[in-house]
C-alpha cells in the first residue's frame, strides 16, 4: 500500500505543531503506522537551513529564503517523505509548499496567477510531490496573536506584526479556494480538543476514501 502524505499549514499560533501530535497518537491507536516531521527540518541540513533563515539577526532576501526552503525540502522529501510513502506509512508534515507559496508570495502582495516560477521550483524540488490533504488551521490573527505571545517566540515573520498575519491567513484561504479538494480549512480558534476533533474528521474522511 502506498501511504498517504498529510500537511498542517497557517499562520503562526494555530496550534500546528500540538494538532500534528494529537493527530499522529489517534492515527497510532487505529493502527496506522505514522511518522511525524516539519519544514523546514526533519534532516540534518534542513535543521541547519532552519537555524539559518529563521534568524532574524541575518539580512535574506526574499529568493534566498525561498531558495534555502526549497534545498531543505529537497532532502527532506527524499531522505524522510519519500522512503515513509513507499513503506506504506501516513506521514504528517508540519508545513509544506504551501507555506512557501504564503510566506515568500502571497503574503508579500504577489497574486496567485504570478507564482507560476515559484510553484515550478516547489515542484522541482519535491520531485512532484504534493500532499493528498493539507489541513489549514485557521483563525483570527489577533485571537491566534494571543497564543503566541504565550509561547514568547519571535522569529524572522513573528516579528512582522499583525498586518503581516493578516496577509499570512488570507494566502492560505486564497490557496485553499484554489484547491479545495486538497485543500481544508479548519478553524482553530477552539479549544484544543475542538480542534483535534475537527482534524480527525478530516483524516478521517481521506482514510475512509482510500480504503
Ligand atoms: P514554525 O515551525 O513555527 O511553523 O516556523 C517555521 C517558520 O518558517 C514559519 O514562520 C514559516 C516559515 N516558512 C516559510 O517562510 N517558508 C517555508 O517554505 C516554510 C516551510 C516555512
């Protein structure tokens, strides 16, 4: 059987990283063999891109962040994503290309029609992968703002204020309105378990389907 590859995507402080967890636990106890990861990481140069381009202390222009998302994706699809799909595993990535279509297009005023160079090179460095669900966990900035602030955490976009969050959310839901059958949005201003609940019912529904 082939697995099947499930991302959490949306701005920052809508739980992704807890959803991805609760989610991987319920798969595990319905027997689903699951890996979990995130972008940028999951290798070991992906880490350090990481370190790198989220350091708000180093000037990036915007090609170089993209092309350094692009890098780390490329050795995390084919040393982690891959190799997991062909052993039949669910993997659960938290972020995916369509953080990089929010992130370094969208949110900076580009419109979906003008990232045709940036989706190629998505799909250049995946090897054509993409997602069979991508779950958007979406909410009120300023609601999201105060979870956030909770963590304490500022990297290179968390300091950008909350125009820039409003920009993030509206990317992803211009996204999601152009695929929505890849594509759900899940609101995550609820509790925590309201949430875990709605994402299950999505998973859910892409498992049912593929049985
Ligand atoms: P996170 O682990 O909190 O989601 O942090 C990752 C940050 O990296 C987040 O602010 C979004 C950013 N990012 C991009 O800008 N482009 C990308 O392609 C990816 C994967 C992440």
């Amino acid at each position: 059987m082939k697995g099947k590859f499930i991302t959490f995507e949306g701005a920052d402080g809508g739980g992704k990283s807890t959803q991805v967890q609760l989610a991987a636990e319920w798969l595990r106890k319905q027997g689903y063999d699951v890996i979990t990861t995130r972008e940028p990481g999951g290798t070991v140069l992906a880490e350090k891109v990481r370190e790198l381009v989220l350091d708000p202390a180093l000037p990036l222009n915007t090609t170089s962040q993209s092309l350094l998302y692009l890098a780390a994706r490329s050795e995390h699809v084919e040393k982690v994503i891959r190799p997991a799909l062909d052993a039949g595993k669910v993997v659960l990535c938290d972020r995916f290309s369509d953080s990089t279509l929010v992130y370094q297009g969208l949110s900076l005023g580009k419109e979906l029609a003008e990232l045709t160079v940036l989706r190629q090179l998505c799909s250049f460095a995946t090897a054509g992968l993409e997602p069979d669900l991508t779950l958007v966990l979406d909410g009120r900035p300023e609601e999201l703002a105060k979870r956030r602030e909770l963590r304490g955490v500022t990297d290179r976009y968390e300091q950008q204020g909350l125009d820039f969050q409003h920009r993030l959310r509206d990317g992803f839901l211009t996204l999601a309105k152009a695929e929505p059958a890849r594509i759900k949005v899940l609101n995550a201003e609820g509790s925590m378990e309201e949430v875990a609940e709605a994402v299950q019912k999505a998973l859910d529904n892409l498992l049912q389907e593929a049985e």
